[in-house]
C-alpha cells in the first residue's frame, strides 16, 4: 500500500468536506489519495466519496505519485488547474514550476532552471519541497507523465510521438516510467471504440479552470485587439497563428480555442506541426486565458468595487495575458496616446511587412508577428523601416530596443519572471512610461497587481478623482489590481 513520502499534508476533515461537495474552487488545490485502491483524484472526481479513514490529501498531484499513488482515469488530475503565483513567500518556487511546465526541461537541467532563477540548487530543492512536497525532478516527471496521459487519452498520436511531446528523451524510459507510476502500458489508455475520422494536421486537449469563468468578457476583450492577419475572434472561437522558438529552430503553425461551459473547460486544437513545442503552446494558452486565476478569492476582496458602480464586478473575470509576449508587447507601445483600433491597425502593418507567412485552415489567418531577432536584424536606422508604416520614430526605437533586450536575454518577459526585476528594467528602455510599464507586467507578466493609474478609461471610470486619489482607492483592491483595471475597462464597454 502506498504511503506518505513527504509530512506536507492538509487537514483530512476540511479537505474531505471539499470533497464531498465537488466544489470546482478547491480543484488543483488538493488531490485525495484513497489508499484502498492506490489511485489520487481532483476534488471534483464524479465517482462516489470514498470512506474518509480511507483519504490522504496533497497539496499537488506530483506528491500523490511521489508517495506511490496512480491518477484517477476518470477525474483526470492532468486536467486540474494551477496555482497563481502571487504569494510573495511561494513564488520563487511557483515560477520554477511555471518554466517546468513551459518546457518541460526537455534541453536542460534543474541546475539551469536554478540558475535562470538566480539562486543555488540546494535553494531551489528547499523551497520547492516546502511549497509542493516533492523535490523539483519529481515535480517533472509528473509533469511530464500528465501530459503524455492527456495525449494518449484525447488525441491518436502514437505513442512514440507522444513521449517526444510530453519531453521524453528515451522511449524506453517513458515506458518504464508510465508502467512503474501508474501500473499499466500506455497504450491500455487507448479508447477501445472505433476512433472516428480525425484531423491528421491537427489535435485537441481539454485545459481546465476553476468557475466561474467570465468567458465572453475576456473574448470581447481579445477581439478589439486582435491583429488581423495573426489573430481572429469568430463566434464562440479564438483563433491565432503561432511562432515558438526552440533552441535555434522557430516552429510556426495555428491554434484555435473554445469554451466548454460544462465541463469547466478550453478546447485546445492546434496544428501537429506544434507538436515539438506541445509544452510551451499550452503554458501560453494558460497564461493567455488567465486558467491559474482562483475566482473565488478575486471576487472577494473586488466585491467592493461594487459600491462604486453596482454590478461592476462580475463573477469570474480574468486577466488577459498574453500568448506571444514581444507582439503584445509592441501593441502596447503603438497604443499609446492613441485608439485601440489605431494600434490594432499599426501591429498589422508590422505583421505584414515583417513577419512570417503562413498557410493555415482560416483565410483570416495569414501571417505569424515577427520575431524579435527579425526587428533587430533589420536595416538602420530603424525609422525607415517602420516609418513608412506610420510609427513614429520614437516608437520606432522604443521597439527595437524592446526586441534588442529580449534577443540579448537582457530582459525576461514571462509569467515566472520576477515583476519587480523586470519592470524596473522595462522603465530603462526607451519610451517605457509608467503606464507601457504597468500594463506589459499586468498582461506579458501576468502580474495580478499592476495598476495604469494613468490609463484614459481608468481615469473616466474613476472620474472626479485625482491620480493620487485613484491610487488610494486601488490600494484596497491589492494585490488584485490588475484584474480591477479589467473591470473598469469593462464598465466602460459594457455601461
């Protein structure tokens, strides 16, 4: 019978009672491990409760296999949320296993992600433990194990494919890895029916969140801004092209989300040529669709806001992140002083004149944006190029100084980083103001804190207010600004 490798446990009765209700605002928050079937579930599992004496809860699913426990076939633990790093005291480790499952560490070494870090590998291993329970290695193999068995599970790749996707170097390892954690050979997860006609170009996943989800807030929000050529919002659909890089090769294909209300899921499809950077397209689409956010816990300290407009705050809202952090970037610093829609139509310019062509399923969709490499291997001085486009010369520099920075890795734009460090290295380039500066850590850095008090539409929907009165009243939303300057903005579109 499995038992405890790690004294990190949650109290039994409390967590039991979550359990017992299938309340979806504790899933990814605990796993219950049932020791007379040796298997771990999401709070949400459907099947029926298993005795309570039975019960051993975790505080993440690489515990529960790290103490000898299989994922539940049913529930699907690779499909429970994350956690939102915002607790200062948790966040180093937070973003360790953010980068983790970016990339799954497929080219480097827990030594490397400490030393990207900033710190030792005995520190990484000590917070690591304190935060999840297990060391970082075993935190990956999860990682990595979970997304294999959402690959077998969802999608007709083979099994091959699969283990390259979900960052395995060797077949033979994977396959004694799946066989010593969870007791059976990959290929048993396999549907036993007939597998209708599927898409050979393109696969789904499902990725989870914590309702509720206020999912047409947040589409409305990504179709004002979306770039024609790289991005299009159709229906109940978001759809982009998309440009990873890995190692020296950029991998280009498309992407198309949707909303699954009842099953308090995305859809993910995405074209096979992602597949080598499964890893990382998934972990921008969380970060994009904000799918780590706790509801509950935003909602209770913004609820107040209510007293300025009431209804203002809707249940579940997110904060729009970003996918590609350089294009979003960029957007931020054509839109300024000016309109969405003018900004919009600038970054299309850029894409077009500068970015990759592609041919994709969507006739909407036509170009992937230009990597920062390709702003920076252009013909000085960079005003020519970009002039003619209609950004004005200040803006010019601002961007290639902005690309210049992230191709040297001067500075890191990524939902792990450190906000502090790297918006005070964003304040020294060029052109960066305070509010270029608060929006790019709200969306690229995904930082739940970030306040343009100096934002137009935050000004008219606290108007009669001061900026320093402003910034008074926000500090009763922190460390949820961020998704407070979402709900001003969305008092505006929606009055």
């Amino acid at each position: 019978m499995p038992t405890p490798t790690s004294d990190l446990l949650l109290d039994n009765k409390a967590c039991y009672t979550a359990m017992r209700a299938h309340d979806a605002r504790f899933d990814g928050r605990f796993f219950c491990a049932v020791s007379s079937t040796g298997i771990y579930c999401r709070p949400v599992c459907p099947v029926k409760p298993p005795k309570e004496e039975n019960c051993t809860f975790f505080v993440s699913a690489a515990a529960a296999e790290a103490a000898g426990y299989r994922p539940c076939l049913r529930c699907r633990p690779e499909l429970a949320p994350g956690l939102a790093p915002v607790d200062s005291g948790a966040r180093l480790a937070r973003s360790a296993a953010l980068l983790m499952e970016e990339d799954c560490l497929a080219a480097s070494k827990i030594s490397d992600l400490a030393a990207a870090l900033g710190i030792t590998d005995r520190h990484l291993r000590r917070v690591f433990q304190a935060e999840y329970g297990v060391s970082p290695v075993q935190y990956l193999q999860t990682q990595r194990l979970l997304l294999a068995k959402s690959l077998l599970t969802d999608t007709h790749l083979s099994v091959t494919d699969v283990a390259l996707a979900a960052g395995f170097g060797s077949i033979r390892r994977f396959n004694a890895l799946f066989k010593t954690h969870y007791r059976l050979a990959p290929n048993r997860l396999r549907s036993p029916d007939p597998a209708p006609a599927e898409n050979k170009d393109a696969i789904t996943l499902s990725l989870g969140y914590r309702p509720p989800y206020a999912w047409d807030n947040l589409l409305a929000f990504l179709a004002a801004r979306a770039i024609p050529g790289v991005e299009s919002v159709a229906g109940n659909t978001y759809r982009r092209t998309v440009a990873v890089k890995k190692g020296p090769a950029i991998h280009y294909g498309w992407l198309a989300v949707t909303h699954k209300p009842n099953q308090d899921a995305l859809a993910v499809t995405l074209a096979t040529t992602l597949l080598p950077v499964l890893s990382q397209v998934l972990a921008r689409i969380k970060h994009l669709f904000d799918l780590n956010c706790s509801p509950a816990q935003v909602c209770e300290k913004l609820i107040a806001m209510n007293e300025l407009v009431p209804g203002i705050v809707v249940p579940g809202i997110r904060l729009p992140g970003s996918f590609d952090p350089f294009e979003m970037s960029v957007r931020a610093i054509l839109g300024q002083q000016i309109t969405v829609k003018a900004a919009r139509t600038l970054a299309q310019r850029v894409a077009a004149a500068f970015g990759e062509k592609l041919v994709t399923p969507f006739a909407e969709l036509t170009v992937a944006f230009p990597q920062p490499e390709t702003i920076c291997g252009l013909a000085a001085p960079i005003e020519n190029q970009l002039g003619p486009l209609g950004v004005t010369g200040s803006r010019a520099r601002s961007i290639l100084a902005l690309a210049s920075a992230l191709a040297t890795g001067s500075l890191t734009l990524s939902y792990g980083s450190d906000p502090a460090v790297e918006m005070a290295k964003l304040s020294e380039l060029p052109g960066f103001g305070p509010w270029t500066v608060q929006y790019v850590a709200m969306r690229a850095l995904g930082w739940p804190d970030a306040f343009p008090h100096t934002d137009y539409g935050v000004k008219k929907a606290l108007a009669g207010r001061t900026p320093n009165a402003i910034l008074d009243l926000a500090q009763a939303w922190s460390p949820w600004r961020s998704y407070a300057t979402i709900i001003l903005w969305n008092s505006l579109a929606n009055p």
